[in-house]
C-alpha cells in the first residue's frame, strides 16, 4: 500500500507527544539550572526527548512524515506563543493576585519575567529548532540507507550529534551573542551539546524498545530510497 494513503495507529500519539515536550521545553527554559557546574536551561531535562522522538518518527515512518510532524510543532509553538503574548497584553483584573504576589502590578511583572519572550530570543529558537530536527532526521534517514537498516545506535546517536549540535550553536548564538563573552558562549554550547547527546546515548536502549514495538504494531519500517529531503515540500 502506498505509504501517503496509510493511516497509523500510533502515528497522532507520537505526534502528541513530540509536540507537547516541545512546547514545554520553551516554557521552562526561561530557568537557568546548574547540573554538576554545567549552567543551562531547565529545558534539557526535557528537550532531548523531542529529538528521541524525532528519531522514532524518522526510523519508523521514514523522513516524510517527520516533516509533517516537525513543521505541526513549528506551527503549535507558534500558537503558544502568541497566546501568550496576548495573554501578557490584557489589563489586569484589579483583584489579580496570588501567592507571594502583593499586587496585580507585581504578579504581571512576574507573568512577562517567566512567560514573556523577546523578539530575539524567539528568533534563535525558532530558527535553531527548525534547522536542528530537519538536520537530525535527514541525517538518521541517510544513515538509515548506509547502513541498510542496521545498527540503530549509531543512526539515533549519529544525528543527535549534528542536530543537537546545530540547534545548541544557532540558539545560544544568536540569543546572547554580544551580551555575554564569546568564551561563556562557547562554553554553554559545548555544555548543551554534551549533555544533549549523553541524554540520547543512556536513553538508546528506550529507544531501541520504542521503535522495535512500533515497526511491529504499525507493520512499517520505512526506507527513504526515493524519498524528497526539500524541507518545505507539502507532503
């Protein structure tokens, strides 16, 4: 059966679930956590599970339905976003207040501290997440063919390495270039990268579990032979 009439029966769920770390992660990202002297985004305890899935996506569906997948979380996170936004543009209510908050004044400070994005910084995500998915999943496909559906550890490890890396480059770069030496921005690169790709590394044997009992319920294990890797075709 030609794979674009398919349905998949675990595919909306995955999609789900890609979606939803995604949107968390840029929420709680804002936090700054200090993990063994590595200083870096609460996001990366979670972050890298958007990748673990992207590569499931990849090595079970193949790099088409990736590309749907990656371009709905794009497009939710943008809908996030923007509710929120909105969200911080709407008077207060005079009564607004709670917890350690004194005033509706003081709780809307704490609204834009946490909730609110700055141009800047939505940009290098933005850019930085689309580049880094649309590199990880060409990559694993490409591999995929190399090594005719062999040793998924090295396909799943193999393009974390160049999308993480990619996405932990372009976000630090272009968010805090010229607000902290370029020696700290190296340093936090490096720092999200490891941890990124050791993340990746201790949950390969999850993964193996994951993509083992898909390719067996959906009765899929997609080669991307013939397969169009133009990140904005519409298919």
């Amino acid at each position: 059966m030609n794979q674009e009439k398919r349905s998949y029966r675990w595919l909306p769920f995955i999609t789900a679930l890609f979606v939803t770390t995604l949107i968390i992660s840029n929420i709680i990202a804002v936090k700054l956590v200090n993990l063994a002297g590595l200083f870096v985004p609460a996001a990366v305890i979670l972050f890298p599970i958007a990748y673990l899935f992207g590569d499931v996506l990849t090595e079970v569906y193949g790099y088409a339905r990736a590309r749907q997948v990656i371009w709905t979380g794009f497009f939710c996170n943008l809908i996030a976003v923007i509710a929120i936004w909105i969200g911080g543009l709407l008077p207060s209510a005079p009564f607004w207040s709670a917890g350690n908050f004194s005033t509706p004044q003081t709780a809307q400070q704490a609204y834009q501290a946490i909730l609110g994005f700055t141009p800047r910084l939505l940009l290098a995500s933005f850019i930085a997440y689309l580049i880094g998915e649309f590199l990880n999943s060409f990559v694993l496909a490409k591999l995929k063919l190399r090594t005719a559906g062999r040793f998924l550890w090295i396909r799943t490890i193999g393009s974390t390495i160049v999308g993480e890396g990619a996405d932990s480059a372009i976000f630090i770069t272009l968010a805090f270039i010229g607000i902290i030496p370029n020696g700290g921005l190296i340093q936090s690169i490096l720092s999200q990268w490891f941890i990124k790709v050791a993340y990746e590394t201790v949950a390969t044997p999850f993964t193996y579990l994951i993509v083992n009992a898909l390719k067996r319920a959906e009765c899929e294990d997609y080669f991307d032979h013939d397969t169009d890797f133009n990140p904005f075709v519409a298919s």
